[in-house]
C-alpha cells in the first residue's frame, strides 16, 4: 500500500481547488452568457417593434410632405380604410393598410383600380386618419396591438374628400 507524502496530498489538494476554480469560473461565464443572450433578444424585439412604427409613420409624413402643393393633400377612405389621398397632375396616390400591410396605390385618376391593387410598403395591422382643422393625426397600430401617432400640417392646407 503506497503512502502518499505530505508534498503529494499538498500537490493533489492544489490540483482540486484549481480545478474547482475553473468549474465555477466556467459556469459563472455560461451564466453571464445565457444572461446576455436574453437582453439581446428583447433588444432584437423592441428594435423590430420600433422599426415597424417608426418606419411606418415616417413614410406616411414623407409622402405628405412630398405632394404638400395646393390641394395635393386629402384625407378620405379607400373601400372603407381610412386613407391619405394625394393628387398632383392627373394622378394619384393612396396610402391605406388593408390585409395587415400599409399599402401605396398609384394610379391615373378615375382609372377603377381597388385596394386590393395597392403595393404592400410595410406589415401594419391597422392605420388611422383624421382630420382636425388643418392636421393630419396618423395612428398606425403594430403586431402586437400597440398605437403609434404623429400629427402632419401640411403647409398648403388639406381637405377631405369622399372615399373609392
């Protein structure tokens, strides 16, 4: 039977406590890491959220912005969706949400296309217009049923018109 020496069991318990450092230091890390990966993915999350709203509403403002000439801004509806109607020459452009998508309709005026023609721009569930004297409130609603708005007065004033 071989005795170990005093020097062996110091050298054997070194080796253990080392050894039991590296494990907690190693499921620390893992901790932190599976920690982390959680934060990332809320940030993930609320950055789509933001990107869907935030892009939403500043498309909507844009395309405002960009056809705010005299009677080139309308508020109306489009088969029953609340719509933004702009006009210039003899063309125009509806913006609506219809089938969960924020949709744009380009067309020559008076030519029968219908909602279902639009281009999809965006998921949006649903989108909200009203006019308030000369402003424009935009409320878009996401996913997960959350309400964004932002107010628009166009410059040149705006009117409302009865919808397709």
């Amino acid at each position: 039977m071989a005795v170990l020496s005093e020097q062996d069991r110091g050298g054997a318990l070194r080796t253990a406590v080392v050894l039991a450092l590296c494990a907690v230091f190693l499921i620390l890390a893992m901790g932190i890491a599976l920690m982390g990966s959680g934060v990332y993915r809320g940030t993930v999350a609320a950055a789509d959220e933001n990107f869907t709203h935030r892009t939403a509403l500043s498309y909507l403002v844009n395309q405002i912005r960009r056809g705010d000439i005299a009677g080139g801004v309308a508020v109306g509806s489009l088969e029953g969706s609340d719509a933004v109607v702009l006009t210039e020459g003899g063309y125009v452009t509806y913006l609506y949400c219809r089938d969960g998508q924020l949709r744009e309709l380009y067309m020559e005026a008076d030519t029968g296309l219908t909602a279902a023609d639009g281009v999809p721009v965006l998921p949006l569930d649903a989108l909200s217009v009203t006019l308030e004297d000369t402003r424009i409130t935009l409320t878009v609603t996401t996913g997960d049923g959350t309400r964004h708005s932002v107010c628009v007065t166009p410059r040149s004033g705006v009117r409302e018109v009865a919808g397709l």
